[in-house]
C-alpha cells in the first residue's frame, strides 16, 4: 500500500523530537517528526530550521541526546 502525504504528515504530527537542556531542568526544543525522529525540515519556519540545527549542533553541550516521544507526552 502506498502511503499519501497526508498519512505521512498525520503520522509526523504524532510525535515529536525533544531536546531536553542540560542546564534547565523542564526547558528544551520539540520539533514534530516521524516515528524514526526524521524530521521534515522543509516543513518548519525560518526560526525553527535554524533552532533545531541549532540543538543538533548543542548535543552534549547545551542538550542531551534527543528523544522520539508521542506528542503531547510530558
């Protein structure tokens, strides 16, 4: 079975890829994803491309290692 872009964009919006801080606890970056924690970046505004290349460059510095999480889970 093929799969449209709007089943893999209902699946992208079911999780998401968070960052945590490593500095402050219950601060960090979420960014919508796949199963897998690909992230569409073609889909994300200006400002969140450049924070989200941001976190991937800050892992182990400023984030810990992002984790593929449902969304809305806290």
């Amino acid at each position: 079975m093929q799969r449209t872009d709007t089943s893999a964009a209902i699946e992208r919006s079911c999780f998401e890829l968070r960052f945590q801080s490593l500095f402050n606890a219950g601060r960090g970056l979420a960014f919508p994803c796949n199963a897998h924690g690909d992230v569409d970046v073609q889909a994300l505004s200006e400002r969140a491309v450049q924070n989200y290349l941001g976190a991937l460059t800050g892992i182990g510095r400023e984030y810990s290692l992002p984790l593929v999480v449902p969304s809305g889970f806290r």
